[in-house]
C-alpha cells in the first residue's frame, strides 16, 4: 500500500507561499517557491515553535514569522548562526498534483 497521498494541485499553493495540511502527526506546511519547487516541512520553527507556514518564502528558505529564523526548504536546517532543524518530509508532483509522505525525512 503507497504512503502517498495527494494534498490538492501545484495552482493550490500560492508562489512563495505555503499551505497546510493537518495530519494525525501535527500541521505540514507545504511550500512553493517562485520557480515551482514545492518542499514539506513540520509546521513549526526549530526554536520556538512559530507557524512556519505564516512565514516569508524567499528563494529556497522560509523565514519565521515569530523571530525571523531562516530555515532551508529543502532540509529543515536553521541557516547559521541559528541552529536546529524542523522535519522534512518527501513530497513530489505528478501532472500537477501535489503528493505528500508522511515519513518525515
């Protein structure tokens, strides 16, 4: 049985913007970035626990919207010199619809 399941369509997520999803697990923020890339990740910031999801997309990070932490999209690494990590989890497009696995990463 997949693993995967499907969270709406690319158009569904504004670009450099994100969207949630609410699983058992606790909220994903599933991001776009201005050239189409869509990343997954824990909706909550390594350091205080802020809405990810409510933050600044800018090429490929986000920033927080509580304390303005820069977190790379692709791995859920704090930008130096904060330190921490929020949960990636894979995602992937198929004919425009967005496909999430909840095995983080």
């Amino acid at each position: 049985m997949s693993d995967w399941i499907e969270v709406g369509s690319v158009e569904d997520i504004p670009k450099l913007g994100a969207r949630v999803v609410k699983t058992a697990e606790g909220d994903i923020g599933i991001f776009r970035t201005s050239d189409d890339k869509i990343f997954a990740l824990r909706d909550s910031c390594p350091h205080e626990g802020g809405p990810l999801s409510q933050g600044i997309v800018h090429g490929d990070k986000v920033t927080c919207p509580l304390h303005s932490w820069n977190i790379e999209l692709a791995t859920g690494e704090a930008v130096a010199p904060d330190e921490g990590c929020a949960a990636t989890y894979p995602v992937k497009v198929e004919s425009g619809k967005v496909f999430l696995s909840l095995s983080s990463n």
